[in-house]
C-alpha cells in the first residue's frame, strides 16, 4: 500500500508541476523566513479548471458574516481574506473552491485556515508565533496558513482598534506567493493582477513571517466617491479621462482593498486625537465652572475650545476621565483601555496666562521650542499622577503643530508613550538629506524618552497634478528607524494619493511591514503585469518620476517649514522643469501609443495618470516662461 501512495505521489508531481526554488522567493515580495519542508506530493488545488481542494475554514473569525454596517463589511480582516481567496482562484484558474466548517477526509486535499487540532498535530504552535506573525506549511493534501493566536490588551473598539490579525496575513501571502497575484490598488480599478492557470499545485514548503512594524494604518480607510479631488488644495473635483473609470464603478474603496496590503494595527497604545473635542460647544455654566483649565488670549478672553497646559485643572479634569474610564468603567473620548491621551485641539498651541508664558520663555521664547516646554511639563505631570493611581496604565502623547520638539531635558516616569507627528519633516520633504538625518534624530530623541517604541503620524501629501515618486526613500527611512518605532499612521487626503503616487503608495504599505524590500523589483514587476507591450516605456516613465523627485536639484536647498506639513506649491517649477516636462509628455504619449490594441492596460494606465492633462496645463507658464513665449 505505502508503494502505491508513493506511485500515486510521483504521478501527481509529474502530472501537476508545481512551483519550486525561486519561483517561490520572487524579488518583488518582501523576503520569508524558510523553514525545512515536510516530503509530500503536491498539494492540488485545481486540475484543469476543477476544484480538487476544499477550504477547510477553522479559525472561528473565518466564519463572520458580511454586515453592511460595518466599515469594509467585516469586524475582523480574515473573512474579507478568505473572499478574496476563493476570488482570486477563480478567476486564476476557473474553479471555485467550496467552504467547509468541518475538518474534510484525509484524502481531500484542503487549504486549512486556523488554528486547529490538525495544524498543531503538524507541528504549529499558534500560541507561540510573534503577533500578527503567521506559520505556512504543507503536509500530504494539507496547505496549512496559520496566524498567531497570542492574546493583546482588551477595549479594542472601532475608535482605537487594534488586533492580532496574523492568520489573515497568512491569507494574503499565499495568494501573493502561491498563486500569483499582486494588488497595486483596488481591483474595481484595474490594479488586480491575476496569474492564468488551469491548475494549480502547492508544493512541499514550510515558512514564517511577521511584521516589522506593528501600526500600518491609512486614513481615509473608507476611500472616495466619485468624482473626487485630487489635490489636498483643490476646491473642486477633477474629471478622469474617457475610459479610466470601468463603468457602473462610482466610488474607490478602500476598506476592502487596504486589507490585502496587510494594513492593520496590533499595537495597543492608540492615540485618540485632538481629545477632548467641542469643548466650545459646552453650555455656559460647563465654561464658568471650569474656567480655569481653559487657554487665555491675548486680550484676556477665554478660549473656550483650547485648553491652558498649565492649568490644574486641565490636569484633574483628564484624569477624571481615566478614573471614569478605568475605575468605572465608563466612558471619556480621550480615554482607551491602555491609555489616556494628551492632544490639544487641531491648532497651535497658545495661551498668555502667565504661567504658560513663563514656560515659553524657559524654553527660548521661540514658536516651537517654547511651545514644546509647555506640553513636555504638562505631560509629565500627567505622567506622575498616571502612575501613582494606576501604575499598569500608559499616557499617550502626540507632538504636534508648534509643539513637535523633544524637549531632551525633561525627564518622565516609565509610562510615557510617544506617536510624533511628523510636522516639519513630512514624510516627501524627507528626500532632502538634512531633513531625513533630522527627522529620525528627532524620533531618536522621543524614542529615549519614551518607555515602548515610538509611532509616527506621517503625510502622503498630495500636493500637485505633477507625477512625482519616493519609493526608494520609503525603504531607508524605515530602514534607519526599524529598531525604534512601531510603525505609522498614514494621514491622507485626496485619492490623488492613490492615482499620481499609488507606486510610491504600494510600497509605503510594503515596506511597513517588512522594510527589506527589492524596491526596483516591485516596480518593474508592477509595469510589467499592468502594462504589457508597453511596460518598457512605463517603467522609463516611472523611473523619472522617482529620479525628479529622489535626486533632483531641488534636494540641494533646504526645504523646511517648523510645524508644518504640506508641500510647498513654490517647489513646482523647480522639479517639473520644461525640460522634464517634455520627458514625461513624451514617455507618456509613447506609452498610450504601445497599448493601443490593449484596452486593460491602457485603462489602468489612464486611472494613474488621471491627473498628468492637468499637470501639463499646470506646467505650461513656467514652460511660456523658460521659452520667452
């Protein structure tokens, strides 16, 4: 019996090639940990357009039905996974493969998704695999993905939400490692790339992976409606070109394509911004009992949507929200089930009351330095009363505005916890090198201070029309900081983001979860797969984009504005010259002419060009300038 098992084995392997060596490591996905592989056949999924496996669904998250209500459908990200899994096989391969809650015969081949009896009779531990890490193995007809079932802090909710989603990753990889496809941006515009194949096999393999960074979240999660601004500046929607939006789409979703980059956050220390809000809004006699804890204007009004940093009674007045929260359990905005949050309002920092003024001018009477000092006193303070009265609890911090220095002389107790804003020094502005050597030194700082490592609160930045990319200085930025951050928090805007930048925007989520990254290899693949004839000159094109941008003249001068994030308008004619206009104009146009006969191609390519007329149009008086025209 056991010699026809194995001529049964030898015939399938020799029958259903299945992929092995490199095909298994492609250079544009971020790099595994490799482990010994059991001896098996291949594991067959589909033979010639028929299901031969079944996903055997054991992980109870799996199971979740799809709610309208919630934003992306689901509570947890595996179920959107396991969509997208028998999704993408279809349409690969023909077959669809059915859904099973029970544990299928031994001679059924099966995808077996969870922890579960058998997965740990093969020898994976789930409890012992780092959070949101997942093991992929194989065994005769098994495909085992299974994520880490190591418990976080409770009080995740919706407004601070954070969880352990490793067998979803485990999802997402095989897909990509498996079975071919890569998603550049959300499929209902074109950026899913499938493999065709008329069957499909696993072969033996065994491997590991987790993230580097445990915060990798982007804002607005939910995406645009149709039409859509495309510039943070702009007033008014721009139109795409005839045939860059498929018909019956009318709106970019984001909440089901981010899952499938891995965006996610298991990090448990999450900052409830700008809390607490509307405080404007309180009745009066909310304003004149607690008058005191509010910021002093110039004239000697209150500002009764600010508070006063030196103030007790802001102090008690936070603190008597964590005692509702944590003693209580109630309820205050600024308040999680780990930490208490302190963020002023959306605004800079100011108040005249004298002792905020005698702070500012201890800590050099300048706009950011002396604001800073106030905030660095005032969360100390919070640090102390925090850990006398529950000492298992953190104080979160998020330096901002006029406030976003690291004031190195003040010294806190073990709780304090720190996401810097990364006003001054936007995540784009960082490809000028005193910026990106200040930027990290400044999270270098906050790291010392700070009792866990620190997260950041970046900015995509949709500036201009212009076609611009910093992928590469993506990879060394998070390269540099590995060591001292959890990750970030994409803050964006405008679905130009996701259009004119979505290369850059790809690998952004890449390189958060694994900075080690082939950065040239993504992007030739991704010309490669969505451009066909054409994918030479796109990648031309592309590799301009990233070289005006990463090594352009304008790195030579010093672009900094304290406090400030955007990008400023006047850096436009200095990258986007005539002469590099004419570059881009040219590439482009050969790259429509080259698809011509190719209409997936050329509509993918008019979605992330979406925004190159108006960037013409937007070039043309410096272009009249230059010429004397």
């Amino acid at each position: 019996m056991q010699r026809l098992i194995a001529c049964i084995a030898l015939a399938v392997a020799v029958a259903f090639p299945a992929l092995a060596g490199d095909e298994l490591k492609p250079r544009d996905l971020t790099p595994v940990t490799w482990l010994d592989a059991p001896a098996h056949a291949p594991v067959e999924i589909v033979r010639d357009g028929q299901p031969r496996a079944v996903v055997y669904l054991a992980e109870p998250r799996a199971t979740e039905k799809l709610d309208p209500k919630k934003q992306g459908g689901f509570a947890s990200e595996l179920p959107r996974l396991i969509q997208e899994l028998v999704e993408v096989i279809r349409l690969s391969t023909g077959a669809t493969l059915a859904l099973v809650d029970q544990p299928p015969p031994g001679d059924r081949p099966a995808i077996v998704i969870g922890d579960c009896d058998q997965t740990r009779k093969a020898g994976i531990d789930a409890t012992k695999i780092p959070v949101e890490g997942f093991v992929v193995k194989t065994a005769l007809n098994r495909v085992y993905l299974v994520g880490s079932t190591q418990a976080l802090p409770p009080g995740s909710d919706r407004w601070a939400k954070w969880a352990n989603e490793g067998t979803a990753w485990a999802v997402a990889d095989f897909l990509e490692r498996l079975v071919g496809v890569r998603w550049y941006w959300p499929a209902e515009l074109g950026g899913r790339c499938l493999v065709r194949q008329a069957s499909l096999a696993v072969p033996p393999i065994h491997y590991r992976d987790q993230p580097v960074f445990r915060l990798r979240e982007y804002h607005p999660r939910f995406g645009w409606k149709l039409p859509a601004t495309a510039r943070s500046s702009d007033k008014q929607p721009l139109a795409f070109p005839p045939g860059a939006i498929p018909d019956g789409v009318q709106a970019v979703d984001m909440s089901n394509y981010l899952p499938l980059v891995r965006e996610g956050c298991s990090w448990p220390y999450k900052i409830k911004v700008h809390e607490p809000q509307n405080l404007g809004r309180r009745p009066k006699e909310f304003h004149e009992e607690h008058k005191a804890m509010f910021a002093i204007n110039k004239d000697g009004t209150r500002n009764y949507n600010f508070l006063c940093y030196s103030s007790q009674e802001t102090l008690e007045f936070l603190l008597d929200g964590c005692r509702r929260v944590w003693d209580e359990g109630g309820g205050a905005t600024w308040v999680t089930s780990t930490c208490v949050t302190v963020s002023p309002a959306d605004s800079p920092v100011g108040c005249h009351c004298p002792d905020c003024q005698e702070t500012f001018a201890k800590g050099g009477g300048t706009r950011i330095g002396g604001t800073s000092l106030i905030m660095a006193k005032f969360v100390k303070r919070m640090c102390e009363a925090v850990k006398q009265r529950w000492p298992d609890k953190k104080v979160i911090y998020l330096p901002y505005w006029n406030y976003d220095e690291c004031r190195k002389e003040v010294q806190y107790p073990d709780n304090l916890v720190v996401m810097s804003a990364m006003t001054t020094y936007p995540m784009p502005l960082n490809a000028q090198r005193e910026n990106f050597e200040e930027g990290i030194q400044r999270l270098r700082d906050f790291r010392a201070q700070a009792c866990v490592p620190v997260t950041i609160w970046d900015y995509c930045v949709a500036w201009t029309y212009g076609p611009y990319q910093y992928p590469h200085l993506l990879r060394d930025y998070y390269r540099e900081i590995k060591d001292i951050s959890a990750g970030a928090f994409l803050n964006g805007m405008c679905l130009g983001e996701w259009t004119n930048t979505a290369p850059t925007m790809y690998v952004w989520m890449k390189v958060l979860w694994n900075p080690d990254l082939d950065v040239d290899a993504v992007l030739d693949e991704m010309c490669r797969r969505l451009y066909g004839k054409a994918s030479g000159t796109v990648r031309d094109l592309m590799r301009l984009e990233c070289d005006v941008w990463e090594k352009g003249d304008w790195t030579k001068d010093r672009i900094k504005q304290p406090g400030g994030w955007p990008v400023p308008g006047r850096l436009f004619p200095v990258v986007f010259t005539p002469d590099v206009v004419r570059r881009m104009e040219s590439l482009r146009n050969k790259s429509l002419a080259e698809m011509a006969d190719d209409p997936v191609a050329r509509q993918r390519f008019l979605y992330w060009t979406w925004t190159f007329d108006a960037f013409l149009a937007e070039a043309k008086p410096n272009q009249l300038g230059t010429t004397g025209k």
